[in-house]
C-alpha cells in the first residue's frame, strides 16, 4: 500500500504574470496536497482543521490559476473530484451516482453571476421559471438507500464516488424512518445532512461536564464524530437529527416534474424535509430570502452556513449537468460569520511558549457561532489601537471563520463617559520581564527564556497530540509539575521523579503506571513529530515531516549546513535560516544533548520510507482506458508517489504506457515512439519491484 502523505502548505496568494510556470506548477501541486488533505479531514474524517473562508481561498486560487494556465492542470487536481479517501474500520460503499460537493458563492453578485451563466446555457426554447432555496445545513452529507420501503443501507459522502457505512448508525437517529409509508417505489436513496442540535449540543456538553469528561467544541464536529463511532450505542446516545434535501437513485417510480414537488413527495413518504426550503418565480426573491435568513440564523436550534439556491425543473436540472465535481444547476450562498454584542469586562496579555505577548478580551459570555465565548483574541497592540476598543465597551464579536472567537469594533454609542484608551502593559504577567517589540514586526515579546509561562507553553506543546502525544500530560498536570519543581524543562520529562509523583495527590498507583508507560512510548516517536515538538520557529508539522524525508536522524540534521536547508523543496531560505540557526545555539544544543542522553534518538521513518517507495523514480507512465484495479487517478497518484511523473500524453520521453480497456490514440502514440505498453498485472508489480517481471 502506498503511504498518503498531506503537506499543509501556507498559501502565499496570487501569481502576477510574471511568475514562470514552473512556479504556477509547483504551487498547484502544492494547493492540490493541501486541498486534499484538507478535503478529507473534513468530508471523510468529519474533524476540519481550518475555517471554511480559509479552504474557499485556497479553492478559489486553485480555479484560478488552472483557469489562466490549463496547460498546466494536473490529472489529479482536486477540481476533478469532490473529497478524499481515508483508511477506516467502516466498509467502503460505492454510490451508485456520485455524491457531489456544490460550489460556492460569497456575495450577491456572485449569485447573479451564477444565475445569468446558467441561463445563457440553455438554448432559446427553455427558460428557468422557478428556484428552490433550502438551508445549507452544517453537519455531515449521508446517503440513506432504501428497497422495497426499508432502509438497507446509509452511507457518508466520503470523496463523492466511495463512502464508509453507517448503517447501525444511522438506524439510531430517530427522525430517520426505518420503512417508508404510503406508495414507496422499488428502491430510492435519499441524501441529506446528519446533524446535532444546538440546545442537544449543550446538554451534551452539561452531561459530560458533570462526569469531568471533556466537551466538545461545537456541533458539527460532534454530530460527524458521533457518526463514525464503532460503538452504535454511543450513536444513539449523541441525540442525532436529519434533514433530507436531495434524491440519489431511484426506481420504479415517476418524479414530480420540480425539485420542490420531490421533496414533498419524500415528506409523504415519512422523510423529514426541512420547513424552511421556499419556492420563487422571481430571483429577486431568492435574494431577498437570503437577506432574510441572514436575519433569522441565530434563532435556529441549528447551525446553518448558507442558503442552497437549486433550478427547481428537473428536466432542465438534467440539461445543465454538472462538472466533475458540482451540479451546474445548485450553488451554495455562503453567509458571512455571524455577529452578537457583549460587553467587554477586561484587556489582559498572555504569553505563549515562544514569548509571544498577545492581547485577549474578557467578555461577558455570549452565544455565537454555535457555542458560548468568554474570551476573544486581540491579535496584538496595534489591533487594538486600530479598533479602539476599552474596558467597559460594549463590542461586537464573531468567529472568524465561524471557528476563532475575535473582537471586530466597539459600539461607540454605547461607550462609558469615563472611558480610557488601553495601555500595553510594558513587561510580562508571568516574569515581570520587559517587553519589547521586535523591529519590523507587529508582535510584542518576553525575552526571558525562563518565564514561566514560557516553560509551561513548551512542555504542553512537547507533550501535545500533534508533537511527542504523551497521554496523560494535560495542562493541569504540567501546571503541577512545572510549580512543583519536578520539571524546567521537556527534557527533565523523561527522568521524571515517579516515586515523588506516587506521593502527590490524586496519583494513586494505576495513574503513576500509566504516566510512565506513556512517557516510554513517546521515547520511539519519529524524528518528524520530535521536531515539530521543539517549536523551532517557523517549523510546523507540515515542514517538520519534509525536513525529516530529507535527514536519516537528529544527528545528521545538527551536522547540516544551510544549503542543505535551502535545497529542500517547500523550505525556503526564511524557513531554512530559522532552523539553521536554532541549531547553533547553544542551548537547543544542550537541550537535544540531553534528550540523546535519555534515550531519544529518533530516526526519520518518513526519509526511511520515501527512499523504500520511490520504485517509480525517473520514469515516466502515462496511463489510458478503463482499469480494473484503479481509476486512471488513483493509478496517476501511485505513479507519483512512487517518484515517477505521470503526463496526459504520450512522447518520446514515455518509459511506459498504462493501458487499460480502450486506450484508444495513445496505443497508436506509444507504437509510434516505441513506448513499451504494459498492462495492470506489470504495472502493480513495477509498482512493488521497480522493474518488469521476467
């Protein structure tokens, strides 16, 4: 099985035309790995990484680019595909018409845009004389199949072609019919949105806090984990609803001639269909319903992030087809973060494990984007200079993409007369360090590496689930810790004093047990996840997993010189300086030197792995007709990470071509060049071998 590696690369924004197009190339290769990755946390996975306004930007500079240069596009683009595939205790299920994602619209023009593009599609004898306008829910796209009246089968959207089946699971959600009622035809599949309720949300979320169990962070991420649970029980439990808003397969059976008849039709058949979705003859009322459902969001017992707005006639829905990844004849109006007032009570500073002094608010709680705030980011002084805003203040606040609390502006009308402008305060809480204000940048520091809420934020972050995921080691623990003097600094957790530990408070023998075969087992994590645990400046998991494909270990990378740094591709020279030089202080020395000394020498799996797969490497295969193991996609990504390149057409460069069922002119390119043709039973064990069977 060949590894799937997603790099999350930080968009760098627009190319001008004078950027090459080996540049345009290498920074659509990298949006294509940062989409996919990013599309199958949130579409298979259920547990997004990054606000949706973040991923539209990366989609919309994909489209962009592979617009102004379609000679670059690569087979695997994700404009060609819908979601992404993961491997997972569910079986697949392949649905029998794919289950498209929508594209998007993010202003009122936008909309017209889309309307007016659709309309000249048709030739002059059809014209559109109805829209239908349905919430776009925010939860979790689902398949439910059912034969002869009965639900059979319900599967997740997955990439749009394979799913994971949840049927027990779904059984558990009790607006889901488990047989149908009135006349049912022979077999139709619903698709629609599983979703959890806000008000159930928060008693979940009360439920687990009285059991000292840790809650959950909004409900869209629960009710997509509640989904993929292995246990059905704990399903039922989660309180789960549904929403039908489309038809899949269907048989035996005549549709109404409208999107807005089926539905209906479906609510007969005992499918619950939301009472929200409208039907317009005139698009300015399609526009005016977004206005007003802008209005009306927050008192939903749902959270919603848009208006779906469908061509309502289902023969013209047909004749507007869809691209390789959305119907032409629906579009998502995205609505913009909501927005609540509160008061704001204090400004305080926090300082993080790079010392980073970073302003916050404190907050009358107040209900927003589908969970309760207290505390919003500031960014830092000049934010709060630019916006104003005071202790006392009545404020606005939203999430910013619906997931990161933030302070927009002040209410001036509302503004205390004895008001007074915020001072940053000039030397640390924690230390009492001076802060200073680095040249060239907008952020404020504490420079004392021994503060102490700098020595707290490294140890959470060393032990963090992304770096060295020693279980076990929460911020309370390390609070302890650290106040107790058995730790100053990651290195001392691995001689930690266990016998002093057993005599604390709350340590009975098991827990003690525990914490120790933990901090073992993160003694074997690969160099990748101890870099991205050290917080060397600039370095994430992302460049921290492509720094250790190219060093076999620490000590290797110690020995490193810049330009071993720079030629790296996806480093850059900022990047590469910044781990350089971290490596020639002294004191990250030091710090590696004892982690040695207690057993970590972590080699690279992934510099392991990589050199193991590249069986493909200098060859170029390109791949023609219908396969029976892979899609010509899936076969083009082997070829890839395996090291080979994988081109749309055949050449004199060509070392072999795939052919599969009908390989049409590429057969007459590859005779034509002399290209060797091979079929799968080769192909997979060049894949596995590097070279032809004899």
């Amino acid at each position: 099985m060949v590894a799937q590696r997603y790099y999350r690369i930080v968009s760098k924004g627009g190319f001008s035309d004078t950027d090459s197009e080996k540049e345009v190339s290498l920074r659509l290769e990298k949006l294509g790995e940062l989409i996919r990755y990013h599309n199958d946390l949130y579409h298979v996975q259920g547990v997004p990484e990054i606000p949706d306004s973040d991923f539209d930007s990366l989609w919309h500079e994909l489209i962009a680019l592979e617009e102004k240069y379609p000679n670059l596009v690569k087979s695997d683009s994700p404009s060609t595909n819908v979601g992404g595939r993961s491997n997972t205790p569910f079986a697949e299920v392949e649905h029998r018409l794919p289950m498209q994602s929508l594209d998007n619209a993010f202003d009122i023009e936008q909309l017209h845009s889309w309307a007016d593009k659709i309309e000249r599609r048709l030739d002059g004898n059809q014209k559109i004389s109805s829209w239908v306008c349905e919430l776009k829910f925010d939860g979790l796209a689902v398949s439910i199949r059912y034969e002869k009246g009965q639900l059979v089968q319900a599967a997740t959207r997955g990439d749009g072609v394979i799913g994971e089946d949840v049927t027990d699971n779904v059984l558990t959600i009790s607006d889901v019919p488990k047989s149908l009622r009135n006349e049912f035809p022979e077999i139709l599949e619903v698709r629609g949105e599983v979703y959890l309720g806000i008000e159930a949300f928060n008693s979940l979320n009360r439920s687990r806090e009285s059991s000292n169990e840790p809650i959950f962070a909004n409900p869209r991420n629960t009710a997509a984990g509640s989904l993929r649970q292995k246990d059905s029980t704990v399903t039922a439990s989660r309180n789960l609803s549904f929403w039908a808003y489309q038809i899949g397969e269907i048989k035996d059976a005549s549709l109404e001639n409208g999107h807005y008849e089926t539905m209906q039709w479906l609510r007969k058949l005992g499918l619950p269909i939301n009472e929200h979705a409208r039907r317009f003859t005139d698009f300015q009322d399609v526009v005016s319903y977004i206005e007003s459902i802008e209005g009306m969001r927050h008192d939903l017992d749902y959270e919603i992030d848009g208006v779906v707005v469908k061509v309502d006639d289902l023969v013209i829905q047909q004749e507007l087809g869809s691209t390789a990844r959305a119907p032409r004849w629906a579009i998502a109006y995205k609505l913009p973060p909501e927005e609540r007032t509160t008061r704001l009570i204090d400004i305080e500073v926090s300082i993080g494990p790079g010392g980073q002094a970073t302003p916050f608010a404190k907050l009358e709680p107040v209900f927003v984007g589908g969970s309760t705030i207290g505390t919003a980011t500031l960014h830092n002084a000049d934010q709060v200079i630019e916006k104003d805003v005071r202790p006392g203040d009545l404020v606005v606040v939203r999430k910013a993409g619906d997931v990161i609390p933030e302070v927009l502006r002040p209410v001036l009308s509302e503004r205390p007369k004895n008001s007074r402008p915020w001072k940053f305060p000039s030397s640390c809480p924690a230390c009492k360090t001076h802060l200073e204000r680095r040249e060239g940048e907008a952020a404020t520091f504490c420079n004392n590496y021994e503060c102490p809420r700098q020595i707290r934020g490294r140890i959470e972050h060393f032990v963090s689930r992304g770096a060295m995921d020693i279980e076990g080691f929460g911020e309370q623990r390390v609070d302890l810790f650290v106040s107790e003097g058995l730790i100053r600094d990651v290195s001392d957790i691995f001689r930690i004093d266990f016998d002093r530990i057993s005599t604390m408070e709350g340590f009975g023998e098991l827990s003690v047990t525990n914490l120790k075969n933990a901090i073992e087992e993160a003694r074997s994590r690969d160099l990748g996840r101890l870099l991205f645990a050290l917080r060397i400046p600039h370095v994430g998991i992302t460049i921290a997993n492509l720094i250790a494909e190219n060093f076999s270990d620490i000590e290797e990378l110690k020995k490193a010189k810049i330009n071993d740094l720079e030629i790296i591709d996806g480093l850059g020279p900022k990047i590469a300086s910044s781990v350089f030089e971290w490596f020639m202080n002294d004191r990250n020395i030091s710090l590696i030197s004892s982690l040695q000394n207690l057993g970590l020498n972590p080699r690279s799996e992934l510099k392991q792995m990589a050199e193991s797969e590249m069986t493909l490497k200098g060859m170029t295969i390109v791949v023609t007709g219908k396969l029976k193991d892979f899609s010509r996609e899936e076969a083009r990504r082997v070829i890839k990470d395996r090291g080979g390149n994988s081109p749309a057409s055949v050449s004199a460069k060509t070392t072999y071509l795939l052919a599969g069922e009908g390989g049409g002119s590429k057969l007459d390119q590859a005779e034509k060049f002399g290209v060797s043709v091979i079929d799968e039973s080769v192909f997979s064990h060049l894949i596995e071998n590097g070279e032809l069977p004899e």
